[in-house]
C-alpha cells in the first residue's frame, strides 16, 4: 500500500493523480453492489481509463456547486467534532494505491495510531443528514467502502456525516471478508481488461497526449501515517506563530 498526502482532494493536482486507475468512489462501475460480480458499466469505465491514460487527460472535473462549497466549508468543523467525540487525532491524505498501483481509493482522513481506520466526512443537505440518521448507508456504497478497506488494509470505515443543526450521524463498516474475496478477483480481471485495451490502442496509432498536470513539490508518499500526523500538526503550529 501506498499514501500519498500533499493534494487537495478535487484538485486539478489531485485528479492528474488518479489518472488512469481504477478508483473506489467508481468501483460501482465495476461491480454489482451485492454480489461483486462483474457489472454491465465495466466496458463503458474501461475505456474511460484508457483515454485518460491515453491523452493524459482526465474524465472527471473538478466540478462544484453551493452544496458541495458547503461541505468544504463545514469540513473543518466536522473533523474537530468527530476527533472529540471519539478522543482521536486524524490526518489528512490526498491518495491511497496498492503497492502496483493498480488501483486507488481517497478517504478523507486516516485515523492516528495502531489500527487502520479511514474516516470519509459527509457535511450534506439536512434531508440527506436525516437520511443517514434513519437509514444508514444502503448497499449502493458498498462496492466504494469495501473497496477503500481493500486498497488502504483497513480495519475499518467510518463515515462520519455533520451537520451544524443536527445530531452526527456514525456508521462503521467492518471488512465484508466474502464480499472483499470477490471485489479483488473482479479488479484484477478488470484491470488485466484496461491494460490489454490500453496496449490494443496504442497499436492503432499515434494519439497525442496533452501536457500532464505538473505534480506539487508538497507530494509525498507517506510510510508512517504517525509521523506525518507529528508533521503536519508542526508545519501548521509554525505557520499559526508557535515554535516547534
């Protein structure tokens, strides 16, 4: 496994990152969200990646509206409350591989200490916070949550959502062992598909690439997800006029 810290999640940085590579938040497009089988959408997100990979440009955007500006308002505040409330310091990352590479996944924060835990922060609508709160998460999630656990080795994920006039809602996920056999087997056939389309099209001929998006000297791949929380809480102490 891999981390990578040092890039806004949603920025024009952070989506060169992924560029090319199967990520959670679209392993719906993958797979069936019950059986982890291979889904109907499988052909239409592989040729996505490989024109991605192709042109160097991505097919995401990094695309926002007043909700969405809100949630990156509010997320401050939310990652404070969920730190107090379960006595728990976290870190933020920008991307999580497997050790190839080969696929991805972004929670929003890594939790500090001795168990892997991934903490992914909804600030949302309060009729989609009240949905939480009575509902829970449905199954339409759970090819990304149990994707994040296989790519980041999680113990577990937390879905945290805030909303400032509401109760938080919690939900835990725990590894679907059965369900994260299956999501692995449908990757790698997946992936071993995008590659050899990758090779097909280059064999057709020449595609001209647009200029990558330059990598920020502030990414880093990050081995003790510890010693980065000590890092960064230095850098903004400094920066807030304290001495270290």
């Amino acid at each position: 496994m891999k981390i990578w810290t040092g890039v806004a999640q949603g920025s024009d940085e952070w989506l060169a990152l992924r560029l090319g590579i199967p990520t959670a938040s679209n392993f719906h497009r993958v797979v069936t969200k019950k059986k982890a089988e291979l889904s109907a959408q499988a052909a239409d997100y592989a040729l996505r990646l490989v024109a991605e990979r192709l042109l160097n440009m991505p097919t995401e955007s990094s695309f926002s509206n007043p909700w969405m500006e809100r949630g990156k308002d509010l997320e401050d505040m939310a990652v404070q409350q969920y730190q107090f409330q379960f006595d728990v310091e976290t870190v933020a990352v920008s991307f999580i591989t497997t050790d190839d590479g080969s696929i991805g996944c972004s929670p929003d924060r890594l939790v500090v200490g001795s168990r892997r835990v991934a903490v992914e922060i909804k600030c949302p609508s309060p009729h989609v916070h009240l949905g939480y709160l009575l509902d829970g998460m449905t199954d339409d999630y759970k090819p990304q949550v149990q994707g994040q656990i296989l790519v980041a080795e999680l113990e577990r994920a937390d879905l945290y959502a805030f909303h400032p006039h509401c109760p938080p809602a919690l939900i835990q996920t725990a590894p679907d062992e059965p369900y994260i056999a299956k999501l692995s087997d449908a990757l790698k056939r997946f992936c071993g598909t995008l590659d050899d389309m990758h090779r097909r099209a280059l064999a057709l001929g020449a595609f001209q690439p647009l200029r990558r998006v330059s990598t920020p000297a502030l990414l880093r791949e990050v081995q003790d997800i510890n010693a980065e929380f000590r890092r960064q809480n230095e850098k903004r102490f400094i920066a807030e006029g304290f001495t270290v």
